[in-house]
C-alpha cells in the first residue's frame, strides 16, 4: 500500500522557514509541499521556486480557505498565531505553530479548546525536546535516575543583541512579541524543564533591555531574563535567557540536581554541527561528572555530514507524533496544551518582572 502524502502549507518566509520548517517538511516522505504564503512576493516566489511550491498566497487567508489542504504551518509573528490558528482549524485544517503560542495565556488556551473540539492534531514547535540528549534526559529521568528531583539550573545564551548595528526586528517589540528573550528562547527552557520535571508553580523573576534605540525603531521587549521557580513537586530552579553573553551562539545547559544523582544537558543546535547533544552524569559516590553516551536509537543520524542534514533529522523525529496522530490518532507532545501550560509561565515571569514579586502560575 501506498503510503499516504499529507498536503501541508506553511504561513511564513522568513530565514527560520527557509532553514527549519521548508526544508524540515520537504525532506518527509510523507508530505508534499503544496502552498506557501508570505507578504512580499518576491521572496515568496523565490521560495516557492526553491522548494518546488505549487501554490502561492500573498494573504494567509486566502491560503486557508483555498482548500486542498491536510495541515498547515505557522511560523509568523506570535500576535497572529491566535487568528491563523482558529481560522485553520475552523477550516478543518490540523496546526503546526511556532513558539510561543500567543501573546498571553487566554489566547494560547482559547487556541488549545478550539482544537480539542474540533478534534484537530496540534503541534506546538519546540525545537529541542528532538535533540538526542534532550529525550535521553527524559528517559533517564523517568526510569528514575535522578532519585527526587531537588533543583534544576537553566541557561539560554546567545549573544545576537550585543551587535551594536542590529536593526529593530518583531521580537523586540512587545505588541507584537508579547515577551522578547523570555518568548523566544526562555520558553526552550521552560518546557525542556517542565517535560523533564513537571509544571512550575510559581516565579520570582527580572528582566533588562540594554538597546532601546535601535535602527528602524525603539525596542520595548526584554533582551535578557532571569527568574527564580518553585516547581509542582516542591523542588527549585533557576533560569536564564539572554541574548547578551559575548561568545556565545546558541548555547544551552541545563543541570538537573536529585537525591541519587544528577543530570547535565548541553547542545549548541546551530553552531555545534551535530543535533546530538550532551549528556553528563554525576553521583554522590565520587566527584565529578562523567560523560553518557546516547542510545543508538536517540543518536542516529543527528551527527550527519554537515548541520542540515541533522537539522532535518529533529525535524523529522519531532513532527513523527503529529503527522502519526493524524494518520491513526492519539496524542501529540508537545500540542497547543503544551504550549498554553508554558504560555501561563511566561505571563507569570512578565508579571513577576514588571511588579518584582513572587507570582503564581496560572493552573
């Protein structure tokens, strides 16, 4: 039997789909690129040129009720993706959106219900969790390694801000944003932690922007976020973001502290030429961390000939769930329920940076 091609339309031409989610989708068996929207057209025609696009849309809307479609991408500015997304699924359509969600909680959970009654697959697009030490953290912590999970430090770092020359961009605008660092990088972190560990309860946190004017514009969304959590199951954590720490590509570490060990996580997607990752390991019986090795199954083909091609791997593996879950249903991880439950931290650690006060996250 043939295998069946699910006909996909991405909404955005910006670098990412050019880098992530065009070809991410292309190289699927199972899809067949059938329409492309973006603003300007001649890079929407370039595009759709370069990857062999049938159908073009210069207005999403269009795009949608076109027809003809299985599913459709969103990588657009976070204050369209409440709209899009209710458009697609009204029209039948299942959803793949960018992080984070929305702009705020109540949108993110409105996005999340519609789905749910529409019986529409969701996928909320959290890059990492398809980085092989990432899943091998999950396995680990699963089967117990850790013991009780005590504390957990988190770092983002990037130093894309620090270019004195960088223009004003949508994520750094907060009506168009919602949160700069916190949405675009901090939300990585939020849910690699809350996969691993369970929900956060709780945020103490501030926040700095270092460059308001920039060219093309003042930038009001936050460029580096630090905040403090107290997690469900008792245990603490730490987190930072920033886009400010010179030297710095894209690099990701995460320390996971139990009563029987810890855990250390590290990857640097996009300047490490390898989705593989790292994976450290340490216990009270001696000093030190030592190295884990990944599984063979979590490994293969992460560490390709150069970054796409590994690039296109986590592609695949994290968008298995939801082209499976169409074909013979059950759940999708991470879905838009996902990605309300990190949208309702986020809202916490704006409101705890902007009052300077313990807040609650929303349950």
């Amino acid at each position: 039997m043939a295998e069946r091609r699910y006909r996909v339309g991405v909404v955005g031409t910006s670098w990412w789909a050019d880098l992530e989610h065009l070809p991410g989708l292309r190289a699927r068996t199972d899809v067949e690129l059938a329409a492309l929207c973006g603003r300007n057209p001649e890079r929407l025609g370039a595009l759709a040129a370069k990857y062999g696009i049938p159908r073009t849309f210069t207005d999403w809307r269009e795009l949608v009720a076109a027809g003809g479609l299985d599913a459709v991408v969103l990588a657009t500015p976070n204050a369209l993706h409440r709209e899009q997304a209710l458009a697609a699924i009204d029209a039948g359509l299942h959803v793949i959106c960018e992080k984070p969600l929305a702009l705020d909680l109540r949108q993110a959970r409105e996005m999340a219900a519609r789905a749910d009654a529409a019986g529409r697959k969701t996928l909320t697009f959290f890059t990492h969790r398809a980085v092989g030490a990432a899943a091998h953290v999950k396995r680990l912590v699963d089967a117990g390694f850790l013991g009780r999970p005590l504390h957990a430090t988190a770092t983002y770092f990037t130093a894309s801000h620090l270019k004195e020359d960088k223009p004003l961009a949508w994520r750094m605008q907060r009506a168009v944003s919602g949160t700069g660092v916190l949405g675009d990088i901090g939300s990585h972190l939020v849910d690699l932690v809350r996969w691993w560990l369970g929900d956060l309860a709780r945020v103490a946190a501030m926040w700095q922007t270092v460059t308001r004017e920039r060219a093309g514009g003042v930038a009001d969304a936050d460029e580096s976020c630090a905040f403090l959590a107290e997690l469900a199951s008792g245990a603490q954590a730490v987190f930072q973001a920033s886009k400010l720490v010179a030297g710095r590509g894209n690099h990701q570490r995460v320390e996971l502290h139990g009563t029987k060990a810890s855990l250390v996580y590290e990857a640097d997607p996009g300047f490490d030429p390898t989705w593989e990752g790292r994976v450290l390991a340490g216990t009270p019986a001696r000093a030190g961390l030592e190295p884990v090795p990944l599984p063979q199954d979590l490994a293969a083909r992460l560490a390709g000939v150069d970054e796409r091609s590994g690039r296109a791997e986590a592609y695949r593996r994290l968008t298995d769930p939801f082209f499976a879950a169409i074909a013979r249903g059950g759940p999708v991880s991470p879905d838009f329920r996902d990605g309300a439950a990190v949208q309702a931290v986020l809202d916490a650690v704006a409101r705890a940076a902007e009052e300077r006060r313990w807040v609650d996250v929303e349950a």
